[in-house]
C-alpha cells in the first residue's frame, strides 16, 4: 500500500543524526521501503546517492523502487560509444545516463522496474536480495521458473534474463540493484542497444548481451503495479516492518539537502561521456561522389571524454594533405562530441576556400567524421 | 578509538601518536594492521592495504585514481574507484597524509590485503609546536607535549594557513571531527582578533572636546577584517566551442568593418504584435519581433542584394547569393551558435516564425545539426534580448553584412504635431565589409528595413 509522505519530521531527523534512532514510530524500525514519484534517471540515480552518502543503515534497510522515462544507463567504467547508439537515442529523444554502480549497459522504460536495497557493507548480500525477490515473484505467480545465477542475472524458464544487477560499495555503506522486465519495449531495446561504432579499442567493462523476455509475455498479471506491490509486502515480512511504500519526491530539498546538485552532477558532459576510460578509434569510412568512392581512414586518441591525438588520412589527390592535418589538429584538446564538431567543422568551413569542388569534398569529410561521435 | 602505542625508545618519536582515527560506529574485520615505520623524524609512509571489500572478494580491478603521488588527502577522501564482479568500489583514506606511491595502474588487478597506496602521515614536530615560537623550542616538544596534552588535529594545508599569520593552533577551536581545526576555524579566529590588534584609534588623543559632550554617542570605529584570499590564477586550454569562436572570429577581423547605427520607431510593430501573439498561440507557435526583423531584412536585400553577397579570399570575385539564409544568434549554454532561416524571400512572417520556434527548440538542446547553421548569406543579432541599445558586431565569413538589435525602449519622441508622445525605440546597429559594401548602400538598406518596421502594414505591399 502506498502512502503519501506526511512523515517528512522523521525523515529529516533520520538524516540528520548519524544514529539510529530509538523509539521513532513505524518507519523508522527495522527498515524503509520507498517509492519515487518522479520518471527521471538523473533524479532517481541522485537519490541513491543521497541515501547511501547521507543516512545511517545501522540495522535499517531500505528498498527503493523507481522506473525511468526512456533511457539508456551505462555502468560506471563503460563505455558509451561501444554500448548504443548514441545517434539513433539522439533522435528518438531517449537520455543517456551513467550510474555510479559497476555493471553492464540497461535499457530502462517504464515497463521496467528498478529496485535497490540499501544496507550497512557488512549487511551487503546481493544473493539474499535476489531470493526475496524470487520468493515475491512466485507468491504471485507460483509455477513462474525463475532462478538466479552464478552472475546475479534471473533467468525466467532458464533462458531469458529478466533482471541484471549492479552494485556500489561505500566506506560504510552499500547498495545492491536490479532491474526487473515487465512490459519494456524490447524493439527499442534491442535497437537502442546495438552500437554502431566501429574499430573501439577500450578497457571499459563490457556488457553481456542476453536475450530477453517481459513477465507480462509469460502472465498478463504480472503488470509493473502487481510486481511492485509483491516486493515490497516481501521485504516487509522478511524485515518485519510495516509494509506500506512511503511516496517520496526527488526533488523535494528541503527532505533531501543537496540532492538538486547531485543531479546536477549526473547530467555534466563530464560525468556521462568524461568518465569513459580511455579508448582509441581506429577505423575506415566511405566516401561516396559522383559515382567514385574514396576510403577515408581516421584514428582518434580519446582520454577522459578528450581527444588526445587525431589523424585522419584520404588518398592525397581527394584533398590536400594540409587541409587534412589542419582537421586533426583542430580535434585535438576538443570533447569526443557530436555537437562540439559540428561546430568547430562549421567554423573551418568558413575559412574553407571558395572552390566549389574542394568545398564539398570538405565537407562530405566532416560529415563523415562526425559519424563516429 | 583504537590506540596503538609505538615504544621506539630509541628515537625521539612520539610515544602517544595515534595512528588510526578509528570511527566510533565502524567495525572493520581485521584485527591488526601492521605498520611499518621509517625511522626517519621526517613522517611516517604507511602501507594502506586494501581491505576485505565482502563476499569472498580476493581481487578486484583499479578503475580510476583520483589521487597522485604527491598528493595531500584527508581522512575520508576517496583515493580510487575498483571494480569487482559489477560492484563498484569507492576506497577511502584512513589516514591524512600525503600520497607517497601507488602501486597499481589503471586497469591493473589489485589484491586484497595488500599494499595499495603509500600515505606520509605528518611529523609531529610540525603538528603541535606553536608556529610563532623560535627553532630553538623545537628540541623541547616532547616537554610541550606533555605540559600541553592533547594534540591538535589540522590538515597541512590548514597548518600552512595558521602559520602565515601567526596563530598558534592550540588556540584556534576546532570544529571539525574530533576537535579537527579547519580552515573555516582559522579565519574565523582571525576575524575576532583583529579588534586586539589594530591599535587604538588616534582620534581619543587629539580631540579632548568631544569628552564634555556626554551625551554623544562614540561612533564606533569600523574595523577592516583582514580577508585570507586564497585563489589563485587558473590556465587552461581553449577547446571547444571557444576555440570555434577564436578560429571564426581570427578569420573575420580580416575583413575591414565598418559600422552604421539607428533607430527604428516600433510603436506600431508592438502594437501589431500583440494583437497577432494569440492567433499564433492558437496554431501553437510563439510570436516574437524576429521574424518581422527577418522578412523585413528580406526585403531590404531584394532591392540591395549586395549585401546578401560573397567575396572569395583574395577579394577578385563577387557572389550574389539567390537565397536569403538569414542567421540569428544564439546564445545557448555551450556558447554562440549562428542556425539560419533558408530562404526567408519565400517564407512567410508564419512560416520564418514556425521555423525559429524549431531552431530554439534545437539549440538550447544542442541538437542542431550541420544543415542548421551553415549556408547562411546574412545574420542578425539579438542583444536586446539580453540588454544594449549598441554594438559593434563582427560579421561571420563568408557573408558580407550583420545587424545587432538593441533592446526595446520606451521613451519620449515627438509627434508631427510637436506633442511629446510614448515611443518605443529600438537602436540598430550595422557592420559591413567595406571592402565591397559603401556606407550609403548600408544606409539605403536600413532606412528601407526601418521603414518596413515603423509601418508594418507597407510589408503587405509586398505580400506574393
């Protein structure tokens, strides 16, 4: 059962003091289940953070349960470029976000629910969660087949993964979570998360690409709201609290000091596609006129989102030599970025000479080069 | 609080140096920690061993270091990012100190229970003596010591801080964790004091008349609090949509600009648009002044298509541009982005206005793309919208002319009849390459853009 926060006294003061505190009503024993009113990644990642900066977890779990507009989340040390496809998600409008947890790349809509457990790091136990989750989707479906395995995946029928976890380990605190297909658009999915980029060489963590299934497919009951409702009753009897959700809001400073800042920080260039670890591309494109077709190849060097070094090279009569290095010079010190190039290739094509034929050339070039951002 | 006793009696160091802070509510699994230390006066290098991160882990892989060797941290700080079976790590300092060696890249795998960063914890020579006592005391720290008692907990930073200006620690409050001094400390310890040491005003000494007057209230005496400014200059590269800006911008001062400015009366243009705001509302469209700027601009270059034109680099050649690809600036978070209208000669007032609502839309989302903002033959600047009444635009190669709107203001004007009437002006100003453009041309087109604008219902001559 959901209630609207009316406690927001006990909320504050259990994060002002880092002490458990004794003899606060219902809430504040034992444990918290929260559910968040808001549809955004940033805002919905910035609370993770909050709790697990801000509260004490000193025999008091938390579940938080929240779903996403669509978005794509990549892994702390993932990288995006080698992940999606950053311009067919430009185009339909769906965000890219990073979290803080390890893990492998999501797709995230609001068939697809988000749980994280919250607890103290000794009280860290990924496998524990995801029995209580199990156990949740077998009280309302008891022949559903699902099983965890060795790699924290729940496999429904032990063959479609239906949930992928991640985790973040603090100095005292942890957090553990999961994501759980309901109704997820599995056409946007699978084409939302298959990279177009060629020739990346990185040391990111790479994701496993399995194949996927909605509970709904298998049992028209098991909608977002049911499952929802399942865990939480769950993680109440198991913690022996009070079963009701509490409805927060993430945007909501004056419960949660500070979280606008942090999501803020989660929507910076720099957290998103600065964090990648670096990487080189090292590929060769096409340019196709006037029924002749010249190969263009061009190596990047990319450090913290950054290009490092670049060197672009097309058969010498195609353009002159200068007018190439005079490119890969000016990517140098610039953000791995789509629009960032389109602004500075616009810029040199105003310094381009008149020539009608080296002026397309020139800029069929620059089109194409933005191809891998 | 865990307390391990060092008895090295042989060297002169510290008999009650507290090596690990211990945090009242944190339990961690291993009971000792060995520490080795250099027998050296300088500092102590402590191993900081990686600790048991749970579940078994044995390895995990070092992702990202947000120290270096050399660096100074703070118990607390996070010293690196470690990944492990999809669990992100943040490894924390135990101790304050600076960074002396670390022992695994980026991308290397990290044993637990091993070494994993060298910390140089302070000398306590430094730590506790009274800055502003001479060397020669120093030989006596271990009687202050002792006489003293307890020992002041500060940064090296901090004690930097209370060293320039003479403050002794041990009388400076702490407010941080475990009577920790901060720098905030510092300066506010400095701000009392300074009423003790600025001397006492001269004004008591040479004005004895002032004391007959008892009733007289002294004024007190504003005291100047010495401000510790601490920043510093800060150098960076110019990357970015800034060095676009210096390539566009180095390119243009090439060509010899010259400036013409005006005002334009708008009276009848507000009035105009506030009667036409809400039936483009009703198609879904914002209606602001640009796109009667815009088709106006049209206009003029229809009759002084010079100014719509291209010169090539040497200045041999001549372009005249068919389509009027008019550009408006942007200012978005990134920067100055110049997206055009195509071909505003056959688009409507609507039309140009449809398509601005569709430029802003992209730009403060910076989803504009290529097709956007090139092509563009003739720009204009809205500064008003930000502020001015002048300016002195650069015009963006290859076009030949730019104007920059100043903002729109209500002020006294008189009529025909020599009354005082409520005028809303707007000021223009005009740069062109004087190259090919001559001031009366310039002028020309303006007083034809003007007059367009000062009486709205002569563009409906025009309407196809």
């Amino acid at each position: 059962m959901l209630i609207p926060f009316s406690m927001k006294n006990c909320f504050q003061l259990l994060y002002n003091l880092k002490v458990p505190i004794a003899g606060l009503k219902n809430a504040a024993k034992g444990g918290l289940i929260l559910q968040s009113t808001s549809n955004n990644i940033y805002q919905n990642l910035a609370v993770e953070d909050w709790i697990h900066d801000h509260m004490n977890l000193e025999g008091k779990p938390i579940l938080f349960l929240w779903r996403n507009s669509p978005t794509v989340v990549i892994g702390r040390h993932q990288n995006p470029w080698q992940e999606c496809n950053l311009n067919l998600m430009r185009e339909k409008g769906i965000k890219l976000a990073r979290r803080r947890s390890g893990g492998g790349t999501v797709y995230h809509d609001m068939g697809n629910i988000n749980l994280t457990f919250f607890t103290t790091k000794t009280k860290y136990n990924r496998m524990e969660n995801l029995k209580l989750v199990i156990r949740a989707l077998n009280a309302v479906q008891p022949q559903l087949d699902v099983q965890a395995t060795d790699r924290l995946d729940l496999l429904l029928e032990g063959q479609f993964k239906i949930s992928g976890t991640a985790s973040k380990i603090g100095r005292t605190a942890a957090y553990h979570h999961c994501t759980l297909l309901c109704s997820t658009d599995r056409i946007a999915l699978s084409s939302v998360l298959k990279s177009p980029y060629h020739g990346i060489k990185s040391n990111a963590t790479p994701s496993v690409p399995s194949l996927v299934k909605n509970l709904l497919e298998n049992n028209n009951t098991l909608t977002c709201e049911v499952l929802m409702e399942s865990i939480a009753t769950e993680f109440a009897a198991y913690h022996q609290i009070d079963s009701n959700s509490i409805l927060i809001s993430p945007s909501d400073e004056t419960m949660f000091p500070g979280i606008k800042r942090k999501a803020e920080e989660l929507q910076t260039w720099e957290w998103i596609y600065g964090k990648t670890p670096k990487f080189s591309v090292n590929t060769s494109l096409n340019l196709l006129r006037e029924q002749s077709c010249s190969e263009m190849k061009i190596y990047v060097d990319v450090k913290n989102g950054r290009i490092e070094d670049c060197n672009i090279d097309a058969p010498g009569h195609w353009l002159p030599k200068e007018m190439l290095d005079k490119l890969s010079t000016s990517f140098i010190g610039n953000k791995f970025c789509h629009s960032e190039a389109t602004m500075l290739l616009n810029a040199l094509l105003r310094t381009c000479p008149k020539d009608h034929e080296l002026y397309s050339k020139w800029h069929l070039l620059c089109e194409k080069v933005k191809t891998i951002m | 609080m865990h307390l391990i006793q060092m008895c090295s009696s042989a060297h002169v160091v510290k008999p009650k140096y507290t090596c690990l802070f211990g945090y009242s509510s944190f339990k961690f699994n291993h009971p000792h920690r060995l520490l080795r230390t250099t027998s050296s006066v300088n500092g102590q290098i402590i191993q900081f061993k990686l600790s048991d991160i749970g579940e078994g882990i044995t390895e995990v892989t070092v992702k990202e270091w947000y120290v270096k060797e050399g660096d100074t941290v703070s118990q607390f700080d996070s010293i690196c990012e470690v990944q492990s079976d999809k669990a992100s790590v943040t490894i924390t300092s135990r101790y304050d100190g600076i960074i002396r060696k670390l022992y695994y890249a980026v991308d290397q795998i990290a044993l637990v229970g091993k070494p994993l960063v060298d910390i140089e914890t302070e000398a306590l020579k430094d730590s506790e003596e009274d800055v502003v006592e001479t060397p020669a005391v120093f030989h006596d720290e271990h009687t202050h010591q002792e006489i003293k008692g307890h020992k002041t907990l500060a940064t090296p930073a901090v004690r930097r801080l209370a060293m320039e200006n003479n403050i002794k620690l041990s009388e400076v409050v702490g407010t941080g964790k475990d009577g920790r001094i901060l720098k905030e400390d510092i300066l506010n310890y400095l701000a009392k004091q300074t009423g003790a040491i600025l001397p006492p005003s001269p004004k008591s000494e040479i004005m004895p008349p002032l004391q007959k007057t008892e009733t007289v209230q002294p004024v007190p005496v504003p005291v100047l609090k010495p401000k510790a400014f601490t920043g510093k200059d800060r150098t960076e590269p110019i990357t970015g949509f800034e060095k676009t800006m210096v390539k566009t911008m180095t390119v243009a001062l090439k060509i010899p600009h010259f400036g013409y400015c005006d005002e334009v009366d708008l009276t009848q243009l507000v009035k105009l648009r506030e009667e036409l705001k809400p039936i483009a509302l009703a198609r879904g469209i914002k209606l602001s002044f640009m796109p009667f700027f815009l088709k106006a601009a049209s206009l003029g270059l229809m009759q002084f298509p010079i100014l719509n034109a291209s010169v090539d680099e040497n200045c041999q050649n001549i372009t005249y541009k068919a389509s009027h690809n008019i550009g408006i600036a942007m200012d978005t978070k990134q920067g100055l982005i110049v997206p055009n209208v195509k071909n505003v000669q056959l688009c409507s007032v609507f039309e140009i206005a449809i398509e601005l609502n569709r430029l802003q839309k992209l730009g403060s989302t910076n989803q504009l793309g290529t097709a956007d903002i090139t092509g563009g033959t003739f720009t204009l600047s809205n500064i008003g919208s930000i502020g001015g009444t002048y300016a002195k635009p650069v015009i963006l190669p290859p076009e030949v002319a730019i104007g920059a709107l100043g903002a729109i203001k209500a002020v006294p004007r008189f009529n025909e009849k020599g009354e005082v009437i409520k005028a809303q002006i707007m000021n223009v100003s005009w740069s062109a390459d004087h190259r090919i453009i001559d001031g009366a041309t310039m002028a020309r087109f303006s007083n034809l853009w003007k007059s367009y604008l000062e009486n709205p219902a002569s563009m409906l001559l025009e309407l196809k």
